[in-house]
C-alpha cells in the first residue's frame, strides 16, 4: 500500500501517530460475502471464493509476504482481514457517494457495566463501511497486505505498566505479545511466544486451506475460558489433524500429563483438573508406579502404589511389585510379587504369601491400555469434507502435499515464502 501522508493527533488517549494510505475497498474477509455470485446472502450456504480468485489472493499475499521478509520484516498479524482489495474509480465518484452514513448500524451511547464515567471510551460504536461497490473483482484484480505498524497499549491483570502489541516488526526487536488470532498460531506461538517468519509462513498455510475450503482448519474458542484451556484444545487439534506432536514439542508443554502418558500415547479419558506435576510422579493416567507410603484414591486409570498401604483403581490398572493389597472396581487385577491372583464377580485381592481367596473363576484375560479417542478429522479428511467443488483430484493433492509441507511443527523446515512462490500450484497464476 503506498503511504500519502502522516500527522500527529491528540486525543483523550494521548499523541497518536497517524498514517494516510491509498483509499482501499474491503478485505478478503469480508469481500467474499460481497461477490455477486454469493448474493442474496443465504444462512445455509457456504460463501466461498472461486478457485481462480483464491488461487490469486494467495499469490499476491505471497508477494507482499516475500518483500516483507527479503527486507527483515515480519508482518505478525498475517490474516484474511489484513488482505485489501483495491478501489478503482474513486476518483470519478462524487463525494456523496463515497461519504460513509454517520447513522447506519450505530449503537446506543457507550456506557461502563459498572456506571462509572470513562473519559477514554468512544461516545458510540459504527460498523465499517468497506467501498464494496468499488473494488475491482475482474481478471486483473489486485490485493495488498495492510496492518503494518500498527500498535495498542493496553493493560494486563498481572501488570500495572502497558504493553504494546505490534503487529509488523523488524526480526531484530521482536514484540512483547503477539498479536496473531489464536486459530492461525503456530504450535511455537502458543508454546513459547515466539513470533517471526516461520510464523507467518504457518499464517499462510492455514489461509491456503480456508480461502479453498470456506473454514479454518484449526477452530480455537478462546472467549469465557482460560487461556491454558484453549491452547490445549488448540495443541489437541494438532495432534488430531497433523499427526502426533513430536518429543519436542511436547516436552515444552506444561500441561501435555494431563492428556498423554509416559509413554506418549493419548488418554481416553483426560484429567484436566489434576494439579501440575510438582516434582512428584509426572504420570497422570493409565499404568504407574507408587510411593513409599499412604493410600491413594484415582478415578481414571492412574494409580500409585504403596508398600504398606491400599490402592484403589476404578477405570485401568496398577502394578507395584511391593503391593499389600488391591482392591480394582472393574476386574483388572494387579499382579503381587510372589503371588497368584483370583478375580471374583466383586474383584481380586492378591497377596504376598501367594495365598488367594477366589470366587466365581473367570476366564484370564490380558488388560490393555484402551486407544485413545480423536476428536477431530486428519488434513487430508478435512480438506475433502470442505473443499471447493471445482477442484479435481490431482489439484486437490497437490495442494493437501503443499498443506502438508507448509504446516509442519519443526518452524526450521517451513519453506520460506520465495520457496513457496515457487512451487508448481502458483505457476501461471498472476
């Protein structure tokens, strides 16, 4: 976008820095509400973008992507509402055509819950006014990448000083918070703040599938809820739809006991009230060792033992070499050290001596961890529920293996975005 002109503004808020662009029309988020094909506006179908137009969008975002990165730039807010399209004939219209209506769609005056007077908050709230009528949809139409520079100050629960949240920087002063929607977060965003090109790149991918698939390919709610929560859900995803997170990622997230075991493999069932580990046994469900003492009470397949105490197991099983007693709810049996077990209609009880009480002989059978449950489809299913319908098969798999290559969880084998220009599905596209 080409600058015009800057100035300085004061206000309620403070000296703010101002910056006159080009007149542009709406953006890729809104625009494709606006085609004519997608006209009148229907609840129960799906606005999505013709495969050519995606196919462009996506290029000429690349360009922009590209010449932000050759100079050392990261855009660090790299979404569908950043990606303008341009207005042609402006200025051939008159001025009452383009004077935006000061009444349409605005709300009530704006007041605090708590009735207290805030002399920084706007008097009113107004819906933007894109020049939807104005943008050029044709062949030769053009899009650019906006939100470069911008910066809010805002207060956090933790902090009595502001911080600011940039959206593009220089790679050499990174920002203190990012500002990338949740869904389009990499899996290093959300485990370790970090932000960059690699994250842009991950931003572009999760774009390459909603422009072709009218959805996101990763859904995070993050409203009403702790922050914690939803970067669960959203690495869960990842697990779901991506394969499973590596060693190395998983190691970076505090939380990961909760949903799979020692041995890396997902839990049925998750724990998510069970406390951080605090230097204590990280094993959270399915098979675990004990403690030297107590009695522990566990509801979903984790247990600890005790070498002088009792163990009480609803859902899997417990194994500790040195056990006194077991006392199992559904007919899993834990294994002493010199004996025997018998497993009545009421459970078993084995003991030390090798001496067993035993009722209604079952017939043995051997206890296996139960698989895990997943919750969301893989890419490539995915992609094929969602997909434009002007796509055919080979086109579809190129763009599931571009997917693939793009949306890996190590950000040091991302291709960058003059690599991606050059693959093979945006060759000849302008």
């Amino acid at each position: 976008m080409q600058l015009l002109d800057a100035f300085d503004h004061d206000g309620p808020n403070g000296t703010h820095r101002c910056l006159v662009f080009e007149a542009m029309g709406p953006s890729a988020e809104a625009m494709v509400d606006e085609l004519p094909e997608n006209k009148p506006k229907m609840y129960d179908r799906i606005n999505r973008y013709p495969l050519w137009m995606a196919k462009s969008m996506l290029r000429q975002a690349l360009l922009g992507l590209d010449f932000l990165h050759q100079n050392g730039i990261a855009h660090g807010d790299f979404q569908p509402g950043n990606i303008l399209f341009s207005a042609t004939d402006l200025e051939s219209a008159g001025e009452e055509e383009l004077a935006q209506d000061d009444q349409r769609d605005v709300s009530a005056p704006v007041r605090r819950l708590d009735g207290r007077i805030d002399p920084w908050a706007p008097r009113y709230v107004a819906t933007s006014q894109p020049l939807a009528e104005h943008a050029d949809l044709g062949p030769e139409f053009v899009v650019k990448l906006s939100d470069m520079g911008a910066g809010m100050s805002f207060l956090t629960r933790s902090s009595c000083y502001p911080l600011t949240v940039l959206t593009a920087f220089f790679l050499t002063d990174p920002p203190e918070r990012p500002a990338t929607p949740a869904s389009l977060r990499s899996p290093e965003m959300i485990l370790e703040g970090k932000d960059g090109l690699a994250q842009d790149v991950w931003s572009f991918g999760c774009l390459v599938f909603e422009f072709i698939c009218a959805r996101p390919p990763f859904v995070v709610w993050t409203a009403f809820r702790p922050k914690e929560e939803s970067d669960d859900d959203h690495l869960l995803m990842f697990d779901d739809t991506l394969g499973p997170l590596p060693d190395a990622v998983r190691s970076k997230w505090s939380r990961s006991h909760k949903y799979f075991n020692a041995a890396g493999k997902r839990i049925k069932e998750p724990n998510k009230d069970q406390p951080e580990p605090n230097g204590t046994n990280g094993i959270s469900n399915a098979v675990s060792t004990g403690s030297d003492h107590g009695t522990n009470e566990t509801s979903n397949g984790a247990a600890t033992g005790s070498a002088n105490g009792t163990n009480r197991i609803s859902n899997d099983i417990a194994t500790d070499p040195e056990m006194k007693t077991n006392r199992i709810s559904n007919g899993a049996a834990a294994i002493s050290e010199n004996g025997t077990n018998g497993i009545s209609s009421e459970g078993a009880t084995g003991s030390v001596n090798g001496a067993d009480q035993e009722t209604t002989q079952l017939p043995a059978f051997v206890v296996k961890e139960p698989e895990p449950e997943f919750h969301y489809p893989t890419l490539e299913d995915l992609f094929n529920q969602n997909k434009s319908p002007d796509l055919d098969a080979d086109e579809s798999a190129t763009i599931k293996a571009l997917l693939r290559q793009i949306l890996t969880y190590d950000p040091d084998q991302r291709p960058s975005a003059a690599e991606l220009l050059k693959h093979p599905w945006f060759a000849g596209t302008k």
